[in-house]
C-alpha cells in the first residue's frame, strides 16, 4: 500500500475531507489531492504531522509493504465454520434487474454482506439489503476454498466486477444498477462504510449490491 492510499484511507476513515486536511497542515486541497494519487509526497515535517494525527507510526506510513486499515470488528469478519451452509448449492436472488447467484457455495456473511464461491472458484459477495430470497439447492460434495478466503479484505487490489444500486426504480421495489463504470475496477480498501477504488473513486458499502472477482 503506497503512501498516498495510506493517507486516503486514514482521512476518509476518520471523516475527514480533502479540504479540511488541507487546512489542519496549511497546505492547499491539491496538494492533499497529489499526495493521494501518489502524484507528489509530502514534505518529512507533513509525514510527521499525518502520524501524529492519525496515531499512526511513521515506519507504517512510509513501508509500502505495510497494510493499514483493515478493520478489527467481529462484524466485518466472516465466520470460520459454516454449518449451516455447508454440503449444499445456493441460489441468491436480488432485488431489480439483478438477478444474484446460482449454484453457488455460501462462505459465510458478515453484518453487510454474503460471501459465495463458483463451483470454477470464482468469489464475490452480496449485499444483504438487496437480497430477495435464498434457497438450498441440491446436495454436493465439493468443498469451497474456505481456507485462504479473508472476507471483504479478500477483494482489495485485485480486478473485480461491481454493481452499486442507485435509486428506486419507476417499481417499488426495484433498483437501478450503475455498471458501466464498474466492469474492471481494482478495490484499494474496504472499510465498514466506504470502499475506495484505485483512482480515487469512494462509494458507500451501503450501495454495494455485488461485487465478483474476475
């Protein structure tokens, strides 16, 4: 993780904008903006500052190889048993014109979303708020990868389709889906409320719909 998406992620997880970073380092928005897109670094006495701030080290700001802001809460991660799923193909249906997941392996949930494999291995997950009706399809003996799948940090840097709902459809009920802009875009974080997209795109967890890797 660069130094510039370490910055976005600390500001944007603490509620903090651009503008108002700017001005607790008096230093202008665009600059902010630079340091973020890794177009420009801060000066040495800015890192400080950022540390102090963020009650972050400077080892972790300036290591690369250092990752940040994975969250703790029992919420976020998901379960490491999965009794009630396992052994069984599912179907997941959405609300609109989406319409979910067949014959899939359920990987577990957490407080946003449900986790699912492929049977070619293929991982993504479903927003919970938009999900209709999940049905137990017919019995298997294929085991899902559980082993190396960590959740939502699984879909950070990677390639990965996207669905965002965006409104209320001229249904009740239903949803419009924003895809076009989301076919082929790398996650840099995935925080409880916001997901942050290389090139410095932020969307609300609350939106997510889908989200499959590719």
């Amino acid at each position: 993780m660069t130094i510039g998406e370490k910055i976005k992620l600390l500001r944007v997880s603490n509620g903090i904008t651009q503008e108002e970073l700017a001005e607790k380092l008096n230093v202008s928005r665009s600059a902010v903006a630079k340091w973020e897109t890794d177009n420009g670094t801060p000066e040495i006495s800015n890192l400080k500052l950022i540390s102090k701030m963020f009650s972050i080290s400077l080892d972790e700001l300036l290591n690369d190889e250092c990752q940040i802001g994975e969250s703790s809460s029992e919420d976020n991660k998901p379960f490491s048993n999965y009794p009630d799923y396992s052994g069984y193909y599912y179907t997941i249906k959405l609300k609109g014109w989406n319409d979910g997941v067949s014959n899939t392996f359920i990987l577990g949930e957490d407080k946003d979303f449900i986790y699912y494999q492929k049977a070619n291995g293929v991982k993504g997950l479903i927003g919970k708020k938009y999900v209709t009706s999940l049905k137990k399809g017919k019995q298997c003996n294929i085991l899902p990868q559980k082993a190396v799948f960590e959740g939502r940090k699984y879909f950070c840097l990677k390639p990965v389709f996207l669905e965002v709902a965006q409104k209320e459809g001229f249904l009740e009920g239903f949803f419009d889906f924003r895809n076009d802009d989301y076919l082929d875009v790398e996650i840099v974080s995935f925080l409880d409320n916001v997901l942050c997209l290389k090139g410095g795109m932020e969307i609300s967890v609350d939106t997510i719909s889908k989200i499959e890797e590719l």
